[in-house]
C-alpha cells in the first residue's frame, strides 16, 4: 500500500480522549495512511487504548520528549506519506468520509500546503463552542491569527526540501511560526472543508497565553504586513531596541 497520508498524533497521557480519535481515523472511507503516535511515555491507559485497536496502520513511538512540537518533529522525519497531517489527541476528523474528500482535491492541486476548517468544541478566547474557524486566509491574515493545524495539510516533499521542523523556542506557537516560514515559500491552497473537531482548551487556546514569537511578528515577516503597518512596526522595533540596549 502506497502511503497518502502520514498522520502524526502527539499524546503524554491521553488515554481520556484518544480512543475517540483513533476510531475517526480508522474507520474513514480513504484507508491509505499511517497513523504516527509519538508518544512521550505516558503513565495512563494512552498505550493500552493504542494497542486494543490492533490496525497494522497504527504506529507507536514512546520516548521523553520536550513537549508537543518536538513529538511533532520526530513524526515529521520518520513519515512516509505524500501528505503530512498533525492532530490533537483531545481532537477528532469531521466524518468518516473527511480523507476521502481531501484526497480527491489534493490530487488535483499542484500547491505544496492545502488547509480547510475546523470546528470548534467549547469556548476559547479566540472561537467560541460550534464555530466554523477560520475561513480563507492570505498572508496578512496569517500574521494576525493562526490556522488550526488540525486543518491543515503539507506535501512531506516540500517540507524535506525546505528543510522545515517546529521551531522548539516557541513552546505554545511553533506551529504558528510554522505556518509563516512555509507560507514563505508557497501559496496556500484554501479546500472550503471542515476536517476536524477541534477541542478547546489546550494552552494555545488562552489568549493570555503567548510566547515571544507573537511579538516577533512584524521583524520576521515584515513581507507579510501592508507597508504603512512596515513603517510603524519598523518604527516600533527600533524604539525597543534603542530604550533597551
């Protein structure tokens, strides 16, 4: 069987909500794909839950680790699929028809990176309980709120070419950063699709919660912003370093 998909599933104690994702995986439509789960060594039922699915697509990997991103990462360098594909183990696919949907369009597209939506379970301080998020986004957009990796899906090729893993200095928006870097290197092909249930509250869904990169924005993606927002965030850069070195 040719690999489509490589979908990397990051868990540390998870037994409480992965059974649910597990089966949406397994019991999608479109069977070609391998299931990734880059364990951190859990000390819960997250392993016994795994193994009781007994599906030859399912892959284990448990080690330490440094957080979600770095798991994420060492699902990235031992994937096989054409498309990479990250989820939550708290998260969940739309239907069991969501592969299958996805794979017909991505098979007409020449774009390296292809995203739909998701839909929002519970309140965060960015979506609330049952909205569609976030729509089509270009560049600008991007630098003002994140798509949900959950809805997002990248051609492995691409990002072994470009060389592109999670940036670990960013413990809660690496993905976020992610998303830019490659947004860099190609357009973004919208597929007007919810892919998964998204569940609310994870840190990345407390707005209060943010690491340095969300200030970083301006000087690293400076392309990305409208060139009056260049001048001032310039401007505002400046003055930082200047009142602080």
């Amino acid at each position: 069987m040719k690999v489509k998909f490589s979908i990397i599933v990051p868990t540390l104690n998870s037994g409480k909500y992965l059974e649910r994702l597990l089966s949406s995986l397994v019991n999608q439509s479109f069977s070609e794909f391998e299931i990734l789960v880059m364990d951190g060594v859990s000390t819960d039922n997250t392993l016994e839950i795994i193994n009781s699915f007994h599906d030859k697509r399912i892959e284990i990997y448990s080690s330490p680790d440094k957080g979600v991103y770095e798991a994420m990462n060492k699902g990235l360098s031992i994937a096989k699929g054409y498309w990479v594909f990250f989820i939550g183990a708290d998260d969940w696919l739309f239907d069991k028809h969501t592969l299958e949907k996805v794979y017909k369009r991505l098979a007409k597209t020449s774009f390296h990176v292809a995203y739909g939506d998701v839909l929002i379970q519970g309140d965060s301080d960015w979506a609330k309980d049952q909205e569609v998020y976030a729509g089509k986004f270009d560049a600008f957009r991007l630098t003002k709120k994140n798509i949900c990796h959950q809805g997002i899906f990248y051609r492995r090729s691409f990002l072994n070419k470009n060389q592109l893993f999670f940036d670990l200095k960013y413990p809660i928006n690496s993905d976020w950063d992610f998303n830019l870097r490659c947004r860099t290197k190609t357009d973004f092909h919208y597929l007007n699709l919810i892919i998964a249930n998204f569940s609310s509250g994870g840190i990345s869904t407390n707005s209060k919660r943010k690491d340095q990169f969300y200030s970083e924005i301006p000087s690293k993606y400076p392309e990305f912003l409208p060139s009056k927002a260049r001048i001032i965030s310039s401007k505002f850069i400046h003055y930082i370093k200047k009142k602080f070195h």
